[in-house]
C-alpha cells in the first residue's frame, strides 16, 4: 500500500523553463528515510482537473548519506500535452507543500560479482538528460565511502545549459587529479547532441548523443571511452549503468552487446551480467 508523507520544497533552482532541481524535505522535520543510490521517491500533488492525487517517481541526485532532503533532477514534460504532475511541480515555490513516498527501486551500484566476490571492475555511468540524476547520487556516496573503483560519468545533453551538474562533476575529477588516481578515481565528461545550434556555439567536447563515447570509428582503435580510460573496454574490466530514454538503452546496447556484455535482465547460467539500466519513455 502506498503511504503518503508530506514535503515541502525548501529548494528550486531553474535551470532553464523547463529544467530544475528541487528539493523536498519531509514536513514533520525528520531526517527522510534510509535509500541507496540509484533509488527514486515518488512525488505527488492533488491536481484539480483530475479530481485526484497524481504520483510519479523521480530518480534521487543527492547523496543517501545526506539526510534533510531528496534532490531531484526534473524536466518539465510539455508535449503533446503539458504533462499531469510537472506541470503542477513547475508551478510550486519554495515553502509550497508536496506529497512524496519512501524511496525504493533495484537501480543500485552492484558491489558483489555473482560469486559473492567484491566488484571492482570500472562503473562507467551513462546518462542521457536527467537520466544523470541517479549517478550524481552514485558518485556522491561512492566519494563518501572512499571507494577505490575507477568512475566515469557520461552525460549526453541536447544543450549545453542541461549540463546540470557540471560543477559537481568538475570538481569530483579534480580532486581526482588533486589527491591521485589511486586514492579516488574519477572521471566525467559530457556530450551535446546538437551542436550545430548556436546555442552551442561554446561547445568544444564531445559531440553526438551519450552513445557516442562507445562508437568505434573504423579509422580508430579505441572509442572515445576506450581513448579516456586507456584501454580496451571489456566485461573483464568494466560495467556499465544506463539511465534516460529507451533509445539511449538501446544505444548503448548496440556497441555493448556485440562485445560481450550481458544485461542483468539477460544474465549468464552462473548469474554475471555486465550492464545495468533503467529507462522510461
Ligand atoms: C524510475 C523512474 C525514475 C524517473 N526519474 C525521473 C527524473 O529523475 N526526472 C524526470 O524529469 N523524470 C523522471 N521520470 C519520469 C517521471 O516519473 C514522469 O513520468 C514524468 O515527469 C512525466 O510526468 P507527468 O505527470 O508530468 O506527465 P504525464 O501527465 O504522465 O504525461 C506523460 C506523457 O503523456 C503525454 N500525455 C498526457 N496526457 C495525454 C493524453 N491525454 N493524450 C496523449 N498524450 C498525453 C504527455 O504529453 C507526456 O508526454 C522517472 C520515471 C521513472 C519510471
Ligand atoms: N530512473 C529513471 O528511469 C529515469 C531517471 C531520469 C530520467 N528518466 C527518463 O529519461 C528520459 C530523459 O528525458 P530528458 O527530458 O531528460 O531527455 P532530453 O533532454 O530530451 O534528452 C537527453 C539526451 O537524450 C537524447 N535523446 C532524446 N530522445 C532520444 C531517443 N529516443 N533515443 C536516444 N536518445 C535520445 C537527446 O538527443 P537529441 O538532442 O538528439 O534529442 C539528448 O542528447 C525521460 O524519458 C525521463 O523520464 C528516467
């Protein structure tokens, strides 16, 4: 049965008309409930014209070790029609009261092989627009656990204003840079799938949808990916999560798969898979 709580929005910050980050804090001023990265809460609102209370889930960016309140990544859904819930969340101000309940979800960092051994191969996390926000929410706990495992981050954006975490990312690699690689390893970088736009006119990295980073051009040996991290990508070294649009999943299966990487949906007999991921759309 679903439990309702009360929230508050104690926090929005317009990226641009149709992309915020919020934050919403339990009313009764208790710490919000115990999650694991990867996890989503679910928000909700009474929405007049349909007479009842819409709930949708929202991937958490923030870390699970940070305890007043779930940041949330959220584009405003316009068309064909303005969708039920946004539309109404792009309409609350700081200080208004929403419904939300208590995190859940399987999208969690995999810490044990199928054997029961540690998983220390590298987490590349891929994701396309706020399909980033689980993965701010990974690499905060993994920094705050101290973990040792090689990261790397991939956005992929139409724009580059929808680099929502920039800031953050930068500055997880460089302390990457700062503290050496052997203490925490950390990479991100991001990519803009319409850089013709003047808009993006700034743009200088990565061109090309999130997928892109595992596209092997036939006058090259490595991929993007494969020329950042040094080496050739293999279930052996890596594992990979993807979040955001189906088609951006069926992106990254598309290079994946054909090299040896297994889903979790579609394990091996003794249990191991390579990818992860969660789409909607
Ligand atoms: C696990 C999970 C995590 C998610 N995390 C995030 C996140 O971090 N950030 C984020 O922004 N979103 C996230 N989503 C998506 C989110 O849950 C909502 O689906 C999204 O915000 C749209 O909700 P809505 O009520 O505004 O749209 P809805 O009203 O549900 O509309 C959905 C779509 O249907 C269309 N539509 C609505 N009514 C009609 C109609 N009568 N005829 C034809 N078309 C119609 C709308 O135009 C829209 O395209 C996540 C989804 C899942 C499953
Ligand atoms: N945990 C979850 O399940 C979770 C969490 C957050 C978000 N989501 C979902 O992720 C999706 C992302 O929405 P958004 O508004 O943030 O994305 P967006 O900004 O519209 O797009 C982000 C990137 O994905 C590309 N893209 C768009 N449509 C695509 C498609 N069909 N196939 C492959 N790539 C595509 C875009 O390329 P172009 O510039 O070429 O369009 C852009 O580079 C939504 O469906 C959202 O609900 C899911």
């Amino acid at each position: 049965m679903v439990v309702d709580n009360k929230g508050r929005v104690t926090f929005v910050r317009v990226l641009k008309e149709d992309l915020s980050i919020i934050r919403v804090s339990p009313l009764d001023g208790q710490p919000i409930p115990d999650f694991k990265a990867g996890q989503f809460v679910t928000l909700g609102s009474y929405i007049e014209n349909e007479k009842k209370i819409i709930r949708r889930a929202y991937s958490i960016a923030s870390s699970p070790h940070q305890k007043k309140y779930f940041e949330l990544l959220i584009r405003w859904v316009r068309k064909p029609l303005p969708g039920r819930l946004t539309t109404d969340l792009f309409n609350k101000v700081e200080g208004d009261d929403v419904i939300w309940v208590k995190p859940v979800g399987m999208f969690t960092i995999n810490e044990k092989m199928h054997d029961g051994t540690p998983d220390n191969r590298r987490l590349v996390l891929m994701g396309g627009g706020t399909g980033l926000a689980p993965f701010v929410s990974y690499s905060l706990h993994l920094k705050e656990i101290q973990s040792h495992r090689e990261i790397v981050v991939l956005h992929g954006a139409s724009y580059v204003d929808e680099l929502s975490y920039k800031e953050i990312l930068t500055d997880l690699e460089e302390e990457s840079l700062d503290k050496g690689r052997d203490k925490w390893n950390f990479r991100y970088r991001a990519s803009i799938s319409r850089p013709q736009e003047w808009f993006n006119r700034s743009w200088g990295g990565q061109k090309g949808r999130v997928e892109s980073f595992l596209k092997l051009d036939s006058d090259k040996e490595l991929s993007v990916l494969e020329e950042v991290v040094g080496e050739k990508i293999t279930p052996e070294n890596t594992s990979f999560y993807v979040c955001g649009w189906q088609g951006t999943v069926d992106g990254a299966l598309h290079y994946l798969v054909p090299k040896g990487f297994v889903t979790e949906r579609n394990k091996r007999k003794d249990g191991s898979f390579d990818i992860k991921f969660e789409s909607y759309g």
